[in-house]
C-alpha cells in the first residue's frame, strides 16, 4: 500500500458507508493513522452539504478532518497542474478544474490519488490511480 491522497467520490461513498471503501480505507489506517485529502476536496465536499443544509453532516465531516490530514495548493502543485492543463488541452483532452488541481497535489507530493473517476485521470502522466470501490 502506498501512501495516497483520497478524491472527493471515495470521501463520498465512505460517508455514505460504501463497504468496500470503508474497508479499504480501515487498511490504508493500519498502516498510515491519518488520510489525506486536498483542500479542493475539503471545499467541495463541505459546499455540497452546506448546500443540502445537511448539519449533521456537516458535524462529522469537520470532525473527520480534525483527525486526518488537509493538504493545501502549493506554487509547485499549481505549475504541475498547468503543465498538466497544457498537456491534456493539447490532446484534445478536457477535464474539470478542480480534477486538475487534485492531479497536481498528488503529483508533487507523491501520492496515489485514490477515485472512482478514472477516466478523468487516466490521461495524466506522473500521476497513480487506485479505485477502492472495487
């Protein structure tokens, strides 16, 4: 297992109890004590239930954070994510913002980005994918 950085999909079916991903994240704890996830994934994840009002929700996923690890946009991250714009755009390729900014995180911190969205970052070079919803 390698140390990884969690999409925001994976943050998703963990809170809404997706066995698979419960379990594999359990594991990734054994051996690690805290997730990591981005900032971009912190903001979409806490607008998407402030948009449902969902306060409970919101509660536990304030406290999950305060138990596992935020990791920010860095200048390195945001120039490997343009490099990673250029490259996609000049292949004909297009995928959001935020999956961009993710890629570049993971990259310049050497993490694995754990999704289910593969398609969306198959086609980046430098970046390693693993879906725990298999």
């Amino acid at each position: 297992m390698t140390e990884s950085l969690v999409d925001t999909d994976i943050l998703s079916f963990y809170f809404k109890g997706n066995q698979r991903v419960v379990g594999h994240l359990n594991e990734y704890l054994k051996e690690f004590d805290v997730v990591n996830i981005s900032i971009i994934t912190y903001y979409e994840i806490l607008g998407g239930l402030k948009f449902k009002k969902a306060e409970k929700q919101v509660k536990e996923f304030e406290e999950f954070i305060t138990n596992n690890t935020i990791i920010h946009i860095s200048e390195e991250s945001a120039k490997i994510s343009g490099d990673v714009y250029a490259d996609l755009r000049q292949k004909g390729i297009t995928i959001g913002t935020s999956d961009i900014l993710i890629a570049g995180i993971a990259i310049e911190n050497e993490l694995t980005l754990i999704t289910n969205n593969e398609k969306h970052y198959e086609s980046i070079q430098g970046l390693r994918i693993e879906n725990w919803t298999r």
